[in-house]
C-alpha cells in the first residue's frame, strides 16, 4: 500500500517518485513496469507534476498554496475546503492558470480529487464521515495526487445494474467481512488514475434498492493488490516541438480501471450498499467537477481567440468582413463562458449542515453547455480563418531540410515570414486537427456529464416560481 509522507506540500520529483510502487498498467498491449521510465507516458507525468510546480513558482505561489489554520503548514490551495464566493473564484483561477500553463490541457492530479473529497464532505454523515475527514487530512496532508473513477463500463444501458448479464459493468461489492469488503467490476474514462496516488471511486448513477450491491464508494491507492489499470493510446502524441507544439508536451491519461477482487478496508469505505446516497453523492461531485471543467476551458476558448487573430495578422485577412466577423463570435464565445464561470461561483451557495460553499449548479451547467454546443462552431471559425495549409503544410522533416526549408520559407511567407506564420499553423492544427485536437472535441460533448445532462441540471436548478408569480399577477391570477 501506498505511504502518507510526512510532508504538507511535496516537491514535483517527491510526486515523480511517488509513482514507482508496483502499480499494474499496461499500454499498448505491454505491461508497464515503470509509468515514468516510458518515453510516452513520462509526458503525461511531467505534464502532471505542474501542480506541484506552481507551489514553488513566486509566481504563482500565493494562488497556489494555502497556510491551513489548524495544523499551520502551508498545504495545496487545491485542497482548501471552499467557504465562500472568495474561495471558489480562487480556485476557478487555480485552475486556469494551472491549466494555461499546461498548454490548454488541464492537469487534474488535484483537481479532480479535491473534488470528490468536496462532494463526500458534504452527503455522507455520522461515522462515514469520520473516515472521510481522515482521508482528507491523509490526502492533504501528504499533498497526494488522487484520480475519481466514477464512469462504469455499463454494459446494456437498457438494464439497471443489477439486471446486467455480467455484474461486473458496474463496480460492486461481492463480500464484507469485519476487516472491509472486496470490490469487483471496471470503470473507464478515468482520468490520471495511471499516474495519482489513491483513486476514489464513486457510484456513476441513483440506484434503487434492488443495485444495493452497486452503491459503493470508496478509496484505494494505485497499487492495491487486484486493481489494473489499461491506458488509453489515443493521442500518444509526437516528440517533435516544431510540428506538435502542444501535444509534445502536454498529455493526460485515461484508463480502463479494473477492479479483480481489490479488498478495501472499512477505513476507506465511505458507502457500502446504500443506494439511497448513490444518486445525491453523484449529484453533488457534478456540481463541484463541472465548475472545475469550465474553469480549465477558460485557457482553451482564450487560445483559440488568439490563435486565430494572430494568424489572421499573418495571412493579410484582418481587414476582411468576413474575418472580423468570426473573430468577434469567438469573442464572445469565449468571454460568455468565462462570465458564466465567474457568475457560478458570485452566485455559489453554502450547505447549511456543513458550512461548505459550492458553485450556484444552475449557472454552472450553463457555463458548461455553452463551452459543449458552440466549441466545434469555434473550430470552424479558427480552420476557417487559418487555411488549408493545416492539413497540408509541410512537417518537421521538411523544415530541418537544407534543401527544402529555402523552399518553404519563399513560398509560405505571408505577412509574416514562414517560419513565424507555419509555427502558429501547427499550433492550430495541433489543437483544431489532430490527435490532440480530437481529444479536445469528445471532451467538450461527453466530460464531466453530457450535453443532455446539462440541460437536465439546468432546468432542475431553475427556480421558476418568481417567473410563473410574476406572469401570474400581470393578468390578475393571484
């Protein structure tokens, strides 16, 4: 089992240690013996460890860390409880900037973990909320990287879980005893659980009583004997800076998290076949997880602003009609959802059991569908004002050729000299076209919740009775 160390905030080497512990990960077929001795997934580390960078950038070091009261270390302001409107826009802006730093991809070690130790703070009660503060502290104070794995594999979605064929679509229990319970079944899209130190694992749905067995919540480290985690190859990426400015760099993983018989102490079991805390504890790591996706759009829906504007400077368009206008629609595009990103967090609400601040559901929903519906008509305003040349400009080989490069450098010139205009085109088509592009465009439709599931938030949050109140006593009703 994975070590608490003694320690509130860890150095980015500490964190790239940390992950040499036998955990069982395979990738492309091969099992992994070493996450940061493979040239591929070493990226995605490296990309990672910016959480632990900022902490010791006087930059970013004020954002970044937090003195806690209590104990008087300084701690990762990532895992502060919010109290206040305060808080939550602090963090909004931690993520942003973690995530600009992070060339638009955001690093989610922290993130996405503070979160659901957020949503379990607040839904479950008595002595399951005992074992939560205690893993808090452990997590806060080893300043640990923790991954959610909450998306089950499902199976046929027709069926409720304990109608599957195969039980083990879902995640559930199959034995408890008076030292913990064993745990069976996969879930998948689980973000940087290669590469955390403790995964939480989360019911993905309400259930009824007949799915008690699948009402489970719980933690594991990474290396807990049964567990294996199968990484995703999409977006592997390419070692050349000059054709893939951001991929090179920035990668983050995702995993098939298979759970074979994985025991779980009672410590760390938080729900054990209580279904009726599934749906509100799924709910309430929503409300947290959506406000910290818009919040690492924001670098994304800014790059692709001025991404555009600079290559439209480039290629002589800017006086263009037609230009101006797509830039202003990016504009807008882009300054609506961060408003509605700030708004979430002016307009947050605070639990009344347990004093705890949250971001107003209604308004991050919106936040998050706007970001979802117009990202791919963004795209196409960024390709559009870009030029074909993002597809069929030349690669790294040509460039570092003595005889090519005279060639390209006469015949790609625009406003601006070729090797400036086709560095901001690989910019472009790095984000818009390719691998790293695609990836960008499945998280806008399906991360942190669907499209249809914002709108479902939306309209429960929506209090109408103000409306329908004044509608009524324009006409006399009431």
């Amino acid at each position: 089992m994975a070590t608490v160390l003694g320690m509130a905030l860890r150095t980015p080497d500490d964190y790239r240690a940390s992950l040499r512990d036998g955990r069982t990960l395979f990738y492309r077929g091969q099992k992994v013996d070493d996450i940061y001795a493979h040239p591929e997934l070493r990226v995605a580390v490296d990309h990672a460890a910016i959480d632990y960078e900022v902490a010791e950038d006087p930059a970013h070091r004020d954002l970044a860390v937090w003195k806690d009261p209590e104990s008087g270390e300084d701690c990762s302001a990532y895992y502060k409880v919010p109290r206040s409107t305060e808080d939550l826009l602090n963090r909004s802006k931690l993520i942003e900037t973690c995530t600009g730093l992070g060339g638009t991809m955001v690093t989610l070690i922290k993130e996405i973990g503070s979160d659901g130790l957020f949503a379990l703070l607040r839904t479950v009660q008595g002595e399951s909320l005992e074992k939560v503060q205690a893993f808090y502290e452990r997590c806060r104070g080893g300043d640990l990287a923790v991954a959610v794995a909450q998306t089950d594999v499902k199976g046929d979605r027709s069926l409720s879980p304990h109608q599957q064929p195969d039980p083990d679509t879902y995640v559930h229990v199959v034995d408890r005893n008076d030292e913990g319970i064993v745990v069976r079944g996969a879930k998948c899209h689980t973000s940087i659980s290669a590469n955390a130190d403790e995964i939480i694992v989360f019911p993905t749905r309400a259930m009824g009583a007949d799915d008690a067995d699948f009402a489970v919540a719980f933690a594991v480290p990474a290396n807990a004997p049964g567990l294996s985690m199968y990484i995703s190859s999409y977006g592997s990426g390419e070692p050349d800076e000059w054709a893939f400015p951001l991929s090179a760099k920035h990668k983050m993983l995702e995993t098939l998290t298979v759970f074979d018989d994985v025991f779980v102490p009672w410590d760390r079991v938080f729900v054990c076949r209580e279904p009726e805390l599934a749906g509100p504890l799924a709910l309430t790591f929503v409300e947290y997880h959506r406000f910290t996706a818009v919040s690492y759009k924001l670098p994304l829906v800014d790059l692709l602003v001025g991404a555009a504007a600079e290559i439209a400077q480039m290629n002589g368009v800017t006086k263009a009609g037609h230009i101006r206008e797509k830039l202003t629609q990016l504009v807008i595009y882009a300054e609506t959802v961060r408003a509605l990103t700030h708004m979430a967090a002016i307009r947050a609400k605070v639990d009344e059991r347990t004093g705890i601040a949250y971001p107003d559901p209604m308004t991050t929903n919106m936040a998050k569908y706007t970001f979802a519906t117009r990202y791919h008509e963004a795209l196409e305003y960024v390709q559009d004002i870009a030029g074909g040349l993002l597809v069929t400009g030349p690669g790294a080989d040509d460039w570092s050729s003595d005889e090519v490069r005279p060639v390209l450098e006469k015949y790609f010139v625009g406003k601006a000299p070729a090797a400036e205009r086709l560095r901001m085109i690989n910019l472009i088509s790095d984000l818009t076209t390719r691998d790293f592009g695609g990836y960008h465009a499945v998280l806008a439709v399906h991360a942190e919740g669907s499209i249809e599931a914002e709108k479902m938030q939306i309209l429960r949050s929506y209090d109408a009775g103000p409306a329908t109140t004044y509608a009524r006593r324009l006409v006399d009703l009431d």
